[in-house]
C-alpha cells in the first residue's frame, strides 16, 4: 500500500531493515553515540546549533511539553487548523494559562496578528504551526520570527511536525526557541520518535516553572543527556533510533538535503498545477500552500469517499479533508521518499477513476 496520506508514510525496505538489528543496552556508550549522531544530524535539518532532543513519542508529545515547560506567565495560541488549535487544549489540558488566536481556514497567522497579540505584554510563549496539514497551508515563519525578536521575554515554539526534512528551516536565523517534528511524516521514518531544538533562553525559562510534568519535562531531558552523555531519563525506542541514524545519513549525504527539499518542491508544483486544472487550492493564496501536503477544495462536488475507495482497490491510500473540511476537500500528501513519478502515477490513476 503506498500511502499518499499526511502521515504516516511510505517506509523504503532499507529503512525498515535497520529496525531489525538487536537491541543494545540504553546505557552504553554505543547507545551514546547513537542519539549523539541523532542529534548532530537534526541539528542539519532544523538549521541550529542549538541543543536537539529526542523523544519516544509522536510530536504532539513534545507540543504538550514544550507549552508546558516553558510558559511562566501565559501563552498565545495561533491556529490556522486543527493542529493549532490541538496546542491550545493540551495548554488547558495542563492547567497553563493560554489564549487562542484562530485564522480563517485556509489563511495563515500574520506578523501584524503575532504583533498585536505581543505588544499587550500578556504572553511569554507563542505557538506557531509552521505547517498545517489540515489546510494545506505553510505559514510565513521567518516573517513571524522577525516580530517576535522585538519581545526579548517570548519563547517562540514552531510545529514543524509535517515538514522538517520536507523544506528549509533555519530555526536560528528565524528565532525559534522550540522547533518540533516527528518521524512519520517528511523525514520517511516510522512512527514513534519526535524531535525539538531546546534553545538556551528556552531552558532558562524552563528553570523559572514550575510543575513541568515528568515524561515531557524539557529541561528535565536536557539536564540528563548533559549529565549522562546523550542518554536519556527512560529507555529510548532503540530500533526506530537505528532507523533514523540510517535515513538521516541518506537525507544529509547520499541525496543531500538540498535535493530533498527540491524534490518536494517540484512533487508540490506538480500536484497544485493539476489541482488548479481540475478543482482549487484551499490555500487562499497560492504562495503559502505546504510543500508536502496539497488541500484540494472539492469544487466538482466529487464523491470524495468512492475516490479513496477506488484507490485503495490500487493499494493507494489517499486523504479525506480533515474533520469539519471532510468531503468538501481532500488532501494529497508528497512528502518523505516519493519523487514526481510516483506523483504522476497517482494523478494519471485520479484521473481514470473521475474520467478527466
């Protein structure tokens, strides 16, 4: 089954043999050395020098802990989507103060939305999605990034869950304290690891909370890979750990990030020049649609259902729009090791199915 859904996604074969290696214990030096070359190389894809930590858990782990660790007074909740919105409740959830601050669907976050809400002085944390799948849409960062440099005292926390690895970030130059990504999307790794830049003026917040939580406590994570040479507090997913040292090696030196964003680039072209010919971007503006999930409004009134059945007679797996855009969009993900033969393939299989 290929799997042109927003994650989790295709795994090549060589990947997947990786997790097969025995086990080793999580206290050696071999398994330092593991999460230590983890960590150098997601440094490369986040664009930092700033301390990356690891986690066994998707990335919705490390929004909860991230909001949870690092908010002294209170924080602002940006959505453009669902997964927006996700990082406001687990904010609730944790009894940390939050407010939400919700685009139109299909619209992004604006630096004059971000500059309004800062300039009260209520807020010193931010959540920003840098790429909302539910919409298909990527948000301007490095522009947000610029307004929140004015307010030395906000934490600036980005939701690179769906495109790290996919696009080019540059968490440093862009003032993100806390960029977060999981495995399962653009990086063509399984489920079950996270990953988050912890920058110093970040860890120095997190001295200042109290009640962080246990599992997801940041600062907690980064005092014991300190302590303890890139070990961590409880065991690690060793086998996934194999997996992502092997596939980032691949991303950073055999295809070379640059190709890979490139490529994502032109799968995304591809798959918005055919939407446009056939329905519309949800995006409101083009110039903001994802580069590794494409939202399409159903505009023909499809029977969005009967197509990703279809398609899955082919062994395609494709996406239904996401909770209340359900029917009236659907999504096709290009992200992590397709090319723009396997998209060719799946539209040309659309267009069979709807007879265009």
């Amino acid at each position: 089954m290929k799997l042109f859904i927003p994650g989790p996604v295709t795994i090549r074969q060589d990947v997947l043999n990786e997790m097969a290696k025995q086990i080793i214990g999580h206290r050696t030096a071999d398994a330092s050395k593991l999460q230590k070359n983890i960590t150098e190389k997601m440094q490369k894809i986040f664009g930092t020098e700033n301390q990356v930590l690891l986690s066994t858990s998707s990335g919705s782990g490390l929004m909860e802990g991230a909001i949870r660790s690092c908010t002294l007074k209170r924080a602002a909740c940006f959505a453009i989507g669902d997964f927006g919105e996700k990082w406001y409740k687990m904010a609730i959830n944790n009894n940390t103060p939050a407010d939400l601050f919700k685009s139109e669907l299909g619209d992004i976050t604006t630096p004059e939305q971000v500059d309004e809400v800062l300039k009260t002085g209520k807020y010193d944390l931010i959540t920003v999605t840098g790429n909302e799948t539910t919409t298909g849409i990527a948000n301007p960062i490095k522009e947000i990034g610029e307004i929140v440099k004015k307010y030395d005292d906000v934490i600036f926390c980005v939701d690179y869950v769906s495109s790290a690895g996919g696009i080019k970030i540059d968490a440093d130059d862009f003032g993100v304290d806390i960029a977060i990504t999981s495995s399962q999307k653009s990086l063509g790794l399984p489920p079950g690891l996270a990953f988050c830049t912890f920058s110093p003026k970040a860890e120095n917040r997190a001295k200042k909370v109290e009640n962080r939580g246990s599992y997801f406590d940041l600062l907690n994570l980064k005092s014991f890979i300190d302590k303890k040479d890139n070990q961590y507090p409880t065991t690690p997913a060793l086998s996934l750990m194999y997996a992502a040292n092997f596939q980032l090696d691949y991303i950073l030196n055999e295809q070379t990030l640059e190709k890979r964003i490139q490529n994502h680039k032109n799968m995304a072209d591809l798959v918005r020049a055919w939407a446009k010919k056939h329905f519309d971007l949800f995006a409101k503006e083009e110039k903001y649609a994802s580069n590794t999930v494409t939202c399409i409004k159903n505009t023909k009134n499809i029977d969005v259902a009967n197509l990703i059945k279809e398609l899955k007679k082919q062994d395609i797996l494709l996406g239904n729009g996401y909770g209340d855009l359900k029917d009236k969009t659907f999504r096709i993900a290009h992200m992590a090791d397709f090319n723009i033969d396997d998209m060719q393939d799946l539209l040309n299989k659309i267009d069979n199915i709807l007879g265009f």
